[in-house]
C-alpha cells in the first residue's frame, strides 16, 4: 500500500474516529521499535567482543583448572 493511498483513506474517515486511528500508528510504532531492538541486541561481539578458540573449549577449560598443578 502507498503513503497517498492510505493518506486518501484517512481523508475519508470521519473526524471521531482519527483519535483512534492514531493510537493504532503510535502502537505500530512502538511495537517496531521493540522489534528492532531486540534484533540488535541478539549479537552481543560487536559490545562486548568476540573470541575465536584454537582448541577446543573443553581442553581449554581442563587447562585453566590444571594451572596451579
């Protein structure tokens, strides 16, 4: 749908009922906004970086508690 077909559309409702109609884009706005951000906050490497493993993590991990022996 075009912006002039929806703004033609709005035109022809009666003025009652545009509170309505812009509650209804304040929530469609909202609800996007949401969205967004939670799809930018799935990948957390670009705030807190990432790391790539040589060995796998398991061996890594045996290493660090075999530190001290």
């Amino acid at each position: 749908m075009s912006y002039d077909t929806m703004v033609e559309q709005i035109k022809a409702v009666p003025p009652e009922c545009l509170v309505e109609i812009e509650n209804y884009i304040q929530f469609v706005l909202y609800r996007y906004s949401q969205t967004s951000k939670a799809n930018k906050a799935k990948n957390l490497s670009k705030h807190f970086g990432s790391i790539t493993f040589n060995k796998d993590a398991l061996v890594i991990q045996k290493e660090i508690r075999n530190e001290w022996n």
